[in-house]
C-alpha cells in the first residue's frame, strides 16, 4: 500500500472510531460516510437519519433514492467510493426533536472535516444538501436555503446547493417546480460529464 493511502485508512479507522460525541448521542456513535481520495464528487450533506444509523449505509433510504434520482446514477455508481465521497457534518446519528432529526452535532466538523476534505485531489463536484451544509460549504452564500438553491448556477459547474431529498421536503418541491425543470436536469448532466472524466 502507497504511504498516502495508508495514511488514508488510519485517518478512516480513527474516524469509524470515533466515541467523541458518546454522551450526547441518544442512539450511541455509528460514524457513517463514504471515501476514498480518488473521489470526483463530494455529497456533503446533513447527519444520518435513524435508516441509514441502524445500516451503516449511507443514504440508505427514501432520501437516497430521491438524491441518486436527482444526480441520475445507479446504487452501483453511487456506493463506488472512488467515484463518490459521501460526508456528512455529522458523521453519527443525533437523534430525533420535536419536528424531525435533530442537527448534526457541532463537535463532528471541526475533528474531521479538513482532514478528510483535504486529501480529496480529484474533487470536480460537490453537491452541498441542506442548511448545515450550506453554512460550511458556501458561507458566503444567503442565509435561506431556497435562496442558496435559486442561486445555484453562482456555484456552478463546481458546487451545486440541493435542498434535503427527504420526503419531508415534499411540499417544497411541489412550491418550486423551478428545481425539477432546472436544475435536476443540469446536475444529471454535469454528474455524467464529471464520472466520465469530462
């Protein structure tokens, strides 16, 4: 094995380790992601949801399906981490609040985020989902995640802002149709071009 990657499975090996969070982890820590440096697109999204904390599969749920038909690949394209990094905020997780999951624990991107983020070479695409995200991703960007996403071709071709694919996001799909006609069409084209090498 080449030093880098080496270097690559101690960092994952701590990550997977990683208890930093215990107390405050309802359903205990299961640091779930997807890497490897070769990657070309980066999801950078929210937390694992209870599905995807009890599997360990990343994206393991409607949210997936929804986001894997949004980029336009197959499971096989999707679960292949030399094409695809998957990193949430929070790698574990955070349990449940009066109106969904709670947010991803703070304590979770300052530990790991630039270790990871930095050994990625290849990057050529990041699709940067939900609020938390968006804060760490684009900060430069507005506030309100309708408006980052409205604003999507500011970030474009290299980063794409995508509001959460959870089905609890239904109703504001249905209030703005422009995301469907738009920019669903732009990403399943510049995901295809970026795994193509393009």
């Amino acid at each position: 094995m080449n030093p880098v990657m080496n270097e690559v499975k101690v960092l994952l090996s701590e990550v997977r380790g990683c208890t930093h969070c215990s107390m405050h982890l309802p359903h205990g820590t299961r640091p779930v992601l997807q890497y490897h440096p070769s990657a070309k697109i980066l999801i950078a999204g929210q937390a694992p949801g209870r599905k995807v904390h009890e599997s360990g599969i990343p994206f393991n749920d409607a949210s997936g399906d929804r986001l894997r038909d949004w980029m336009g690949v197959t499971k096989e394209v999707f679960y292949d981490s030399t094409q695809i990094a998957i990193l949430p905020m929070g790698f574990c997780y955070p349990g449940t609040g009066p109106s969904g999951d709670l947010p991803p624990r703070t304590e979770c991107a300052p530990l790991w985020r630039e270790k990871l983020l930095s050994r990625l070479n290849n990057l050529k695409l990041t699709l940067v989902i939900g609020e938390f995200a968006q804060a760490y991703h684009l900060p430069e960007a507005s506030s309100s995640v309708t408006s980052r996403v409205e604003a999507w071709r500011d970030h474009w071709p290299n980063a794409v802002p995508l509001p959460h694919p959870s089905p609890r996001n239904n109703i504001w799909l249905r209030r703005n149709p422009w995301f469907a006609q738009d920019v669903v069409p732009a990403l399943q084209q510049r995901t295809a071009e970026v795994l193509r090498g393009e």
